[in-house]
C-alpha cells in the first residue's frame, strides 16, 4: 500500500519548449517563493515528464524559468532514483569523463555523443525548503548534468562540437517546431 501519491498524478502536462526556444537558451531564477505555486509545478514537471517519457525535465523546458528540475532516472546498476530538486547546484564532478549517446525532450528524437563525468553531485532543497544532496553514477549522473544545464541555459547541444554538432543541429531542423542556428 502507497503512503504517498504518485508524482505528477495530480499534475497536468504543458507544452513542451523546443531548441530555438529564448527560455531554453536563458539562465533561470532561483526559486524565492515554497508555496503551492512551486508544488504544482513540481507536479507538473513530473505529469509533462511522463507524458513526454522522459527521465529528466527543468522548467524552462515548459516555459518556466525557475531552478527546479525532476527526475525518474535509473543508474547503470538500474536502480530507480525518482524526486526532484529546487535551486539545485552540481557540487562534484568527477569519475571518467564518458561519452554516451544524450537525447533531450526539448529535442525530440534526436540523440548525440556527448561527454558527461561519470559521477555527479547536486546539492538543494526540497519542496519543504530541506536540504537534499543527490549522488548519481553512471547515466544518472548524466540526466543531473544534464538537467543543471538546462537551469543554466544550456542545451546538450551546445556541447557538441565538429560533425557531431553538425549532425544533431540537421537532425533537429526535421522536427517540427525546432529552431536551430
């Protein structure tokens, strides 16, 4: 028996921001405001995630331009890490540098080769204002980087270089509603 909703089951999903989009490209704002403004759109990260299938999503991707990311992310162990972070930091980065095929919501079907450390750690704060540091291994360690990267502005893209930047940006300008430089 279940002592907690599921997440995002209360949530409803938004639209989608895609590569080309100015808020995808914009440092957002640390969160001042922990009241139930900030817990909807937590369960609205997690319902446009799932929809989506995603294991990763930060609010500029729905047009909200807050520091607060979810993740329901497995490591390369499987095990299933699930929450999300408000104002969250990377504070670690170490572990092999890998390079492993990335993908983003942001930037539907398309996937690139990119360079990720294999270990990561991210420091914030609960919906509660509590403090949470989260460890990730492995692919989780990719999604955290990731996700950090989109609080600042920053698309997997952009850390592309050569033919593999080329290739991603092509493949992008096929979907729909994606804009690329």
């Amino acid at each position: 028996m279940r002592n907690r909703p599921i997440p995002g089951s209360s949530g409803r999903v938004r639209a989608m921001r895609l590569l080309g989009d100015p808020v995808l490209h914009a440092p957002c704002e640390p969160v001042t405001d922990f009241g139930p403004a900030l817990a909807e759109l937590v369960e609205d990260l997690f319902a446009t995630m799932y929809e989506a299938r995603g294991v990763g999503l930060a609010a500029g991707q729905i047009g909200v331009a807050q520091r607060v990311f979810v993740y329901d992310c497995p490591d390369d162990e499987d095990v299933r890490h699930l929450g999300h972070l408000v104002n969250p930091r990377l504070t670690e980065l170490d572990g092999i540098v890998l390079r492993g095929p990335e993908g983003c919501l942001s930037l539907p079907g398309v996937e690139a080769g990119t360079e990720r450390y294999d270990r990561a750690v991210v420091e914030g704060f609960t919906l509660d204002r509590e403090p949470v540091r989260v460890e990730g291994t492995g692919f989780f360690a990719r999604c955290l980087q990731h996700e950090c990267d989109h609080l600042e502005g920053t698309v997997y893209t952009d850390r592309l270089t050569g033919w593999r930047r080329a290739r991603a940006l092509r493949a992008g300008r096929r979907v729909p509603g994606v804009r690329t430089v």
